[in-house]
C-alpha cells in the first residue's frame, strides 16, 4: 500500500491525456505518462482542481456512494453548513436536515451547532494563546496538508483545536452507543461533504490513527434525491425557522465567516489556492505578525466553493452572507451557551487528538552532498531546455521536467526540442553500424554480388 | 574543498521593485528544500534572504545576491549599489531606521532588518562603503541549531 491515500482517481480509459490538469495542479504532482495523467502521492494535497478542470470526468472523486451505510445498526448524517447554501433562499436548515432524514437515515445532526461550540472554542484559545502569530485555522484539510508540505515553519501557528466534524462525530458515537445499547463502531456517522479532501481527512487524518466518521457522501450525490424529498415536507414560516439557525455554524461554510461571527478584529480570510500560498509566502518572512488569526481555505470562497457543491459559488456565498446578515439583524443567536463551552474547553474536550508534523518533499538526494551536486545538475538541464512549459515531455513545466531527470523519473531526449539533437546521434550512430556492417560485408566473398544470393 | 559540491546562484534584485519584493527570498527557500535542508535552517534562512532583499527594494537600485550551498554551511553574500550605511553600529540596533515616512506607511522600515538577520545567522558582517554600496555575509551552519 502506498503511504499517502489520496480521495482522488484518474480512470485510465477516460483519461485523454489533455494536460489541462497538468497545467492546473499548484503543487506540479502530474505527469503525463504514456499519454495518461498520473499523480505523485507525496505532491499531492487533495485539493481537486484537477476534478474541476477535466474535460473528460476522467478525475474521479473517491467519495461513498450514496446508500452505502447498510453494514451499521443505526445511522447518522451530518451535512457541511455549506449544504445550507445549495437550494433557494426559502428552504432553511430545517427543512434540508428533515429530508435528509426521510432519505432514510436514522438520524441527521445539525452540524452548524458543533461548529458553533467550535468557533467558541477557537476564541478561548487565541485568549490565551501567546506563541508567533497568526494563528491558522485547520477546517480546510488542503490547506493543512498544504502546511506540512510546503510551509513546515508554520506547522506550530496551526490552530490545535479539533473540526467540529470530527468532535460531533465523537460526541454522536458516544451518545448513541449509550442510548441505544449499541457498540460504537454499530454506529456509522456519515458526512455530506462540498470537496474530496474531507473524505482524506477521514481516511488519513492528518495528525491522529483513526477519523471517527466512517463515510463521506458528495453533496452533488446527495442533491437530487434531497430535493425530491424535501417536497412535501410541511412548511414553516420563514420567521420562524430562522430561530433555530445558529449563526457561528453558518459562518463556517464560507471564507471569512468565522472571523465575522465571532466579531474578531485582528484577523485575515483568504482562499483560493494561489492566494493562500501568497498569504503563506508572507507569513513565513515574518511579516502579518500583528494578525491573532488566519482563516485559509483551498477553495474560492470557502466551503461554499468545493468541486462537489451544485449551486455556483458566488450565489451560494451570497445566500450564506444574506442569511448571516438577517440572523444578525434579527439578533437571532440560537448558539450553544458559552459557559458550557468554557467548561468543555478547561477540560480539553476541543484539543487535537494528535499531534501534526512536517511532511517535507523527499529532497533529491538522501545524502546532502550528492544532493547539492544534483540541484546544479538540474540547473544545467533547466539552462538547455527551452523554457517554454510546452508540457510535451509530460511534466508541467521545463523546470519540473529538469528536476523529474535528475530524479530519474525522465530522460533528457524527452524533451521535445532535444529530438532534432536526438535524431542527429540516432542517425551518426546508424551510418556508423552501416558503415561497419558494409565494411564486414565487403570481407565476406561473393556476398556483394547480388547473383550469389539468387544462387543460394 | 572541490567546486563540484558547492551549489551557487545568483540572483539580481533591483530597487524598488516592491511589487517582486520576496521572490528572491522565495526561490531560496525551495532551492533548499530541494536538497532537503533542515527545515528550522530554512526558516532561518528565509527570513536574513528576506530582510537583505528587502533592504535593497528599499535603499538601493540594484544587487547581487549569491547563494553558496555546501555541505557545511550556507552562505549569502549581497552586493548593492546604494547608498551604504553611515553607523553601522547603530544600524545593528533594533529600532534604528532610516526609512522615509512613505515607506513605514507601508509597513517597512520598523529598523528590525538588520538585527533580524543578526538573530538568524551564525556569522554575519556588514561592510559598507559610505556612497559606494553595502555588501552582507550571511553564514549559517547546517549542523547548527541556532
């Protein structure tokens, strides 16, 4: 097995080998290979913008499918707040959280309120806090996946509080097991998710053994049997559903939000990839120093923003940025009791279960010396090439390609503008073989007359 | 010690620049995370490669910054073109700048560039030449911990 899972799959029949998701990966893990697109594990952080950018579905998402939960005793589902987002304005959480029960699960959880607790739990620790700023907060598995790769020297500024899909899914398997008599692993907790890389996170959780979520469903799966369900469910006024909405938990699901609703002043939000690794390149030369608290997300617009959301990113930021806004103005606040969570946290319910640690790129040499001898290599290679990013040889750009052969993992004549080159060698040493071989011919009697051969 | 086991570039950073201000900086620390450098060095590396670049985005026109990898030690060294230090002893001090009111608007100029890259090397040296340039030498120790 290979030491990285990865929620991410290219199906070798579909894949045309078009490079755009060669061309599209901010962290070079794609090669084309034999006219197929492959992923370097170690590279990879999940984002899912080789999903997005496929023309062929050829990039598959390794996501549950959806009615996969017949091995537990009881079930239960907790949608990302940004599910919140996918349908019109009218159509609240409660509405959404009672079709997704009809669909046949045993239970559906309001993950809105643990992100609540959550947000609660973050302010008591940036209280406290009096390490190098800011503070990252680690929601987004990319962009934690993204720290340990990329940034090692901010791994200790990630926030080492516990996401509140993992601490609800601790909560709702200790709950259940008790109330019901079951065993907790009878107990399958299923989370409706906006991207694939929550669905590593459960796999291979980035700093402890074992996720407690057992499954993770697309929210584009679960889309078109949810709003068939959710038809004839009763309705209730606008008014007085919004009471049961708490504002924390929807400030979850887009960027800034959480910043927003717990009112903090010093902070920063930021996503989109590109972005984020700018934000990043800042924070390690010491700069943004004067933030408490970043909120970095992978995906344009946060959650809101994910490769397996429906609804197109803008509106359903704007639908969660409305719905904050008359929450706000009705000072509805139908969030967990602070005191509670003050509690909770003195008694470490919200900190990290593990500890998360650096997982650098394997350098180009183990030995250091050979290493520097093979980063001037790769220099060399770089200056001969033609710098053009043509993607022919299959790697991304000529700079990659260079390090991929001194790597191993390529040849110099790959290089498309290395053939003319190529083929003149080819040909020396043709007319050279030709050469001898006429020259051993010409030893051999009667053989270059071409009677002789008739005569055999 | 043989050439073939140093690893050099150069870099050219030009005044003024602040829109590129950093990428030299940036290229530095992949540079040594490619040959798989410690990563508490990196960061200590990245930050002196930064204020040196910095402080010429700010005071000069044009430099040179070299890169020497061995397995031993890193070094920078920085040749600028500007204006030198008067005191550089008073440079050294945090606090200290000379920086025009336009630029500490911009959040530079806080006269914690040179004693932050002091803080972050083993061996630094400072050689100005009042009206000719500044040049920097920047060494830190690999099997160091700072």
């Amino acid at each position: 097995m290979s030491q990285y899972f990865h929620s991410i799959r290219i199906d070798p029949e579909k894949c045309n080998g078009r490079m755009k998701c060669l061309r599209m990966c901010p962290t070079q893990a794609i090669r084309i290979r034999d006219g197929k697109a492959v992923i370097i594990e170690e590279k990879c952080i999940d984002c899912g913008e080789c999903i997005t950018v496929c023309p062929h579905n050829a990039i598959i998402p390794l996501t549950d499918p959806f009615g996969e939960s017949s091995r537990f005793r009881h079930t239960v589902v907790m949608p990302s707040p940004a599910l919140y987002a996918q349908f019109g304005r009218e159509i609240l959480p409660e509405k959404i959280l009672a079709g997704i029960k009809k669909l046949g699960f045993d239970d559906v959880f309001d993950l809105a309120f643990t992100c609540g607790e959550v947000s609660f739990a973050i302010q008591e620790y940036l209280r406290e806090y009096n390490g190098p700023k800011p503070l990252i907060s680690n929601v987004c598995p990319t962009i934690v996946r993204l720290i340990q790769v990329k940034y090692p020297a901010l791994i200790d500024q990630v926030i080492p509080i516990d996401t509140p899909r993992e601490l609800a899914a601790r909560e709702i398997k200790k709950e259940k097991s008790k109330s019901l008599g079951l065993r907790e692993e009878d107990v399958g907790i299923f989370y409706l998710t906006p991207c694939p890389v929550k669905m590593i996170s459960i796999k291979q959780p980035a700093e402890k053994g074992k996720s407690h979520i057992d499954g993770a469903i697309a929210i584009s799966d679960f889309y078109g049997p949810l709003l068939s369900a959710m038809e004839d469910i009763e309705k209730r006024s606008y008014r007085e559903s919004l009471k049961s909405i708490c504002i924390l938990g929807m400030g979850w699901a887009m960027v800034g939000g959480i910043c927003r609703t717990l009112r903090l002043k010093n902070s920063l939000a930021v996503s989109g990839l590109n972005q984020v690794l700018k934000v990043f390149d800042d924070m390690e030369r010491g700069k943004l120093k004067n933030i408490d608290f970043i909120e970095a997300y992978s995906c344009p617009q946060g959650c809101v923003g994910g490769s397996l959301t429906v609804e197109n990113l803008y509106i359903s930021y704007n639908k969660i940025l409305k719905l904050i806004e008359t929450l706000e103005f009705e000072q509805i606040k139908a969030c967990p009791d602070i005191r509670e969570v003050r509690k909770l946290y003195k008694e470490k319910y919200f900190l990290l279960e593990g500890k998360l640690e650096p997982r650098p790129l394997t350098p180009l040499d183990k030995d250091l010396t050979r290493a520097i001898r093979k980063r001037k290599e790769k220099e060399q290679i770089f200056k001969s090439l033609p710098k053009i990013d043509c993607g022919v040889c299959g790697a991304p750009s000529c700079l990659t390609f260079a390090e991929d052969v001194v790597r191993g993992d390529a040849e110099v004549g790959d290089c498309i503008f290395n053939l003319p080159q190529k083929f003149a060698e080819l040909s020396g040493e043709l007319s050279e073989l030709l050469n001898k071989s006429v020259i051993a011919r010409s030893h051999k009697p009667g053989i270059d007359n071409p009677n002789n051969k008739k005569d055999e | 010690m043989s050439d073939e086991n140093i690893f050099s570039q150069r870099f050219e950073i030009r005044g003024g620049d602040f829109s590129n201000a950093g990428k030299t900086s940036t290229s530095i620390k992949e540079i040594l995370q490619e040959v798989g450098i410690d990563s508490s060095i990196i960061i200590r590396a990245s930050i002196a490669s930064y204020e040196a670049e910095m402080n010429v985005v700010m005071y000069a026109q044009k430099a040179i910054l070299t890169l020497n990898i061995t397995p031993e030690k890193l070094h920078l060294r920085l040749e600028d073109d500007g204006p030198g230090i008067e005191n550089v002893e008073l440079a050294m001090k945090e606090g200290f700048s000379t920086a025009t009111e336009k630029m500490r608007e911009m959040g530079f100029g806080a006269g914690m560039g040179l004693p932050n890259i002091k803080k972050n090397a083993d061996e630094f040296q400072v050689i100005s030449q009042p009206g000719k340039g500044l040049s920097l030498d920047i060494t830190i120790y690999l099997n160091s911990t700072g």
